[in-house]
C-alpha cells in the first residue's frame, strides 16, 4: 500500500535468522513469501521511527515500554484493535496446522489495523497499562 512502510522486528528476535520453515510454509500457502526474512532485533532507533508498535504478546509490550517508557502511546498488542484482551498463541515448536491457524487468527485484527493507519481512526479499545 502506497505510503505505507512495515517493518518487523522482535525483543527477543535472533537477528539474520530466518523464518520458521513451518511460518515460511503457512505464508506460501497464504501466497506470501518469506523466503527473504530475516530475524531483526528491535532497537532504539527502529523504534523512533515508529508511528505504531504492535506486539503479538502483552510481555512483548510491556518490555517495549519499560526499556522505551515514551513509547507507550504508541505500542500495543495485535488483537486488541478487534477489541480482545489476549495475546497470539505463539505457533513455534508446533505443527503446520499451528502456524496456519496462528495466521487465521490475526487476520480480523490485522484487518482493523490497516483500517485505522489508512484512516487515522483507532476505535477499537486496547490496554494502556
């Protein structure tokens, strides 16, 4: 989407690694390719170019706020733009089926996600703790 940059990066990634071969093969099936990814470390500076930080995990925020306590306003988890006060199931060590289902599952909040950055209109309730 045309004005639109995405990055992805991770408090606990192991940066240059890449993707799960299971995570590469539920995207495929999804007609995404992954086979380019690579694991990226989530820093200061990535983080200051943020105009949104979104977690899978409430643990994942909460570490992004207490190293970068500024950026609270701006970080919080996936599933609350669908209103759901709950974290994506972490898919790794599991099967295939895991890994599609884990996609499945964020489809709707993503959804709302990409409505509010192209609409400037965040309605969903989230947590702000």
């Amino acid at each position: 989407m045309p004005g639109i940059e995405v990055a992805s990066a991770g408090v606990r990634a192991l940066s240059g690694q890449p993707a799960n071969p299971l995570a590469v093969e539920a995207l495929a099936r999804h007609g995404i390719d992954l086979g380019e990814f690579r694991g990226t470390q989530l820093t200061a500076d990535l983080a200051a170019g943020a105009d949104w930080i979104v977690t899978a995990a409430d643990v994942h925020r909460q570490i992004i706020v207490e190293t970068w306590p500024h950026l609270a306003a701006i970080t919080r988890n996936l599933l609350t733009f669908t209103g759901e006060d709950a974290d994506v199931d972490d898919p790794l060590g599991g099967t295939l089926d895991d890994y599609l289902a884990c996609f499945d599952r964020m489809q709707p909040a993503l959804r709302q996600l990409l409505q509010a950055i192209t609409t400037g209109k965040d309605t969903a309730p989230h947590a702000t703790t």
